[in-house]
C-alpha cells in the first residue's frame, strides 16, 4: 500500500538540504575572537522568529497549557542567552547559581552568534514541545515550522559566514542545548510532567469550600505536584500565597459578598467589560496561546517597537520566561495548599443553581490565587525593571480576531496591564477579588526576585 501523503514531500525535501547543510565541508582551524564580535552587534531575528512560532504552537499544545509551557520557557531563553555569554561582557552567566547545570565553553575560534542561537532554539523546541501534545489537524504543518525556521537562518547565515564559523557556531548552541536538557531531566517534578497531568494517584481534599472537578467538564485536577518543581528565583518559603479569606456562606461575609460581586460582573457585563475579560482571557485551546505565553507576546511586542539588538532580547526573554516559570511553581503550590473553589461552585451551591460564567469556561484546578494574576505581575515586574516604569504601549496580542473580542487596548505602564489581567477575571467569572488581589501581590513579588538575579 501506499502511504505516501501530502505532508512529507515538504519534510523529504527539507531533510535533503538539512543533510547538505550538515555535512558540507569544514575547516577546522581556530580563528582568533575578535574585540568587536558582540553579541549587541547583531539584531534580534532570530529570537524573535522563533518566540512568535511558539505563540503558534502553544495555541495547538494540549496539556502543555497553562503552565509546562512556562518552564519550556525558562529554559530555552536561558539556554539562549547562557549560549552566547562570550560576546556579552556586561553579562553575567547564571550557571554557578545551579547545582548540576554546566554550560560548555566556546573554546577557541570565532562564533556567529545569531547561527548559535538558532541552533539552541531549534534543538530545544523539538525537545520541549513534543509534537504528540500538538492537536492532531496541525502536527504536521506545526513540526514543519519548525524545520523550516530552523533551516531558514541555517541557510542565510552560512552563506554569510562560510561553513567553518557556522559548524563551530552550530556545535556550540547544540551543546548548550544539550547541557540544558540534560539538567531540566534532573527536576523529576517538572520535567515532561505534561505526560501526565492528571495523576490518578491525586484526590482533592473534600469540605466547606475546597475545589473539587467544576463545571462545564468536571474535569481532574491537573499538575497538583507542580508547586514541587524547579524553580529559579525564588526559594521554597517564597511559594506560599497569603491566606485566602475565611469561608463562609453567611449573606454578611466577606466571602459571600465575592461571590454576589462576581455573579453580578456575568450578570451584567456591559461592553466594556466584555472586552476586557476577553481581551486577557486566552484560556482557550485552539483559539490563543495560554496566559503565560500571552507576556511573551507582549515581550515580543517591546522588542519589534524598540528594534532591539540580539544581547537586549535574549536578556529580556530569558528574565520574563524565568519570571514565568517561577510564577507557575508558586501559583500552583498555593492553589493545592489552600484548596480555594472557583465561583461557579459557590454560586451554584449557594446563589443560583442555574449561574454560569460567561463563555462556559471555568478551569480545572483551585482558583486561589490567580495564575493569571500571578504571571501577569511577574511579567510586568520584569517588565518595568528592563524597559522602564513608565512605558506605554498598546497590546496587539489579539489584533483582527474575530471569535472574541480582543482589539487592542493601551496601557500607561506594565503594572497597569498586569492590574487589568487580573481584574479581568472577575467578569469572565472564574476567580473571587482576592485571588486577583493575591496573585498580583505573589506575581510581583516573583518579578522582584528575579531581578535581583546577577545578570548584570
């Protein structure tokens, strides 16, 4: 029988010029480094191309979403950014902050930097972002991508440096991105945890007010483990969010009159506030990339506005995707420490046996704190610390969707978009005023740790 089909003429014909790529002629001799070879020399193309597919495939990956694809963040930026330290002298290396991580040498010779920057990405993209995660209708275009973009700047940047630099530039970035790969497979509760996300193994905590599978699907708890994981920044005693408000289903209670403020937000939800849930929703597969991802396209944003060199980017997306990861682990530590049931629970129970939130949505894990909220204020820390408190800018992540309404809003500072990120989420209905309040308070608290990491 035959099984050729419409999708692997485009890979045949990549892998044969990936092939004479590979295995072209090179000159092995060392060149001496030259004092200009800079990393703040070359433009920023190469980290940018390949955070703007990754916006594309996390909008495809299931059970990547929300947080594994933050720790596929971390470490592919920080793999980029370690990858090239040489030609950053006003950089530091984070390397030593790590016990088992240990970046290869450049040795002798000289380095195209923006060839080992696509080798690292390309390597760890394939790596962290496994295919079988991808809806099955874009596997095959989505793995494409990413042989494409890879040998897309393999082609251009051989031709402009000769195969001598390119292979040795080639080498290194797989070597960091193997080093780096290596070390995420020593964090047993993060790495390819995806694989499993609903353990069977986890039952949540039955009682007055503590999360159990919610309405649309009543799905099982996913990632209840994740708070063990790696993080970067931040220690174990930094994880744990404030106590959440005392339950209560008392009329005159704090509590209950967070639920009466979120019914009433779906309930009465004007244009305005439509918009804005919405707008900063991205809870959807097939639809958006996750709210985590949704910093980094904030970031890519900032960094086609300013035209950013290659030395600028790769430190902003390695400090914003750290400033995730570590976001996610305490988010979610303090989500399964404290139990806290989303809204549609309490509402149901208690106020209107009939409420929804608006678009059907209410995801399956403990509201308290919002993820949302925690990495939209890591990010916004971070953020401010690189390009400014007060920054303006206008967020285009969902310019000409039509299936909801994002045009693009503006915002005074990151503070105040990270602020509207949480807030968003009382009128979409699937978080109480304090985990908003709370995730800010966490989030930002992360994005501080962050940047008092030495990277400079």
């Amino acid at each position: 029988m035959n099984t050729f089909n419409k999708y692997q003429l485009p890979y045949l014909i990549l892998l044969s010029v990936l092939f004479a790529t590979t295995f072209g002629c090179r000159n092995d001799e060392p060149v001496t480094p030259s004092s200009t070879n800079l990393v703040q020399n070359e433009d920023a193309a190469v980290p940018l191309a390949w955070m703007d597919l990754l916006l594309e495939i996390d909008r495809y990956t299931q059970d990547f979403r929300p947080i594994p694809v933050a720790r596929a963040l971390a470490y592919i930026n920080m793999a980029a950014y370690e990858s090239v330290m040489v030609g950053m002298p006003d950089y530091n290396s984070l390397q030593n902050l790590y016990t088992g991580l240990s970046m290869p040498d450049m040795g002798n010779g000289n380095y195209h930097y923006p060839t080992v920057v696509n080798a690292v990405y390309a390597s760890l993209f394939k790596r962290m972002l496994p295919s079988e995660l991808i809806l099955a209708d874009q596997q095959a275009n989505l793995q494409f991508e990413i042989l494409a973009l890879e040998n897309s700047f393999s082609q251009e940047f051989r031709t402009k440096v000769g195969a001598d630099v390119f292979n040795r530039s080639k080498d290194h970035g797989e070597a960091v991105a193997d080093a780096m790969w290596n070390w995420s497979r020593t964090d047993p509760f993060g790495h390819e945890v995806y694989k499993n996300p609903r353990p069977e193994g986890y039952t949540p905590p039955s009682g007055p007010g503590l999360w159990q599978p919610t309405y649309p699907d009543f799905g099982a708890a996913i990632f209840p483990y994740w708070g063990k994981g790696r993080t970067f920044a931040i220690s174990d005693t930094d994880k744990l969010a404030r106590s959440p408000l005392v339950f209560s289903e008392d009329s005159n209670s704090p509590f209950y009159i967070q639920a009466l403020e979120v019914k009433s937000a779906v309930d009465n939800l004007d244009f305005t506030n439509q918009w804005i849930a919405e707008f900063w929703s991205d809870d959807f597969l097939g639809e958006t990339f996750a709210a985590p991802t949704r910093w980094i396209a904030v970031t890519n944003q900032i960094i086609n506005t300013e035209q950013c060199n290659l030395e600028t980017a790769l430190y902003a997306y390695a400090k914003v995707s750290i400033a995730l990861n570590d976001a996610s682990v305490a988010a979610w530590h303090s989500k399964y420490v404290y139990n806290v049931e989303r809204p549609v629970s309490y509402i149901n129970r208690v106020l209107d046996a009939d409420w929804k939130p608006h678009r059907d949505s209410s995801p399956p894990f403990p509201a308290f704190p919002s993820g949302h909220a925690t990495f939209g204020a890591a990010a916004a820390e971070v953020l401010s610390h690189i390009f400014g408190y007060s920054y303006s800018m206008t967020d285009r992540s969902h310019d000409g969707r039509t299936e909801f309404l994002g045009m693009p809003r503006s915002f005074d500072t990151f503070y105040q978009m990270a602020e509207e990120n949480a807030a968003s989420r009382i009128p979409l209905g699937v978080h109480f005023r304090m985990d908003a309040e709370e995730g800010l308070r966490l989030g930002y608290k992360v994005g501080r740790k962050v940047n008092q990491m030495p990277f400079k």
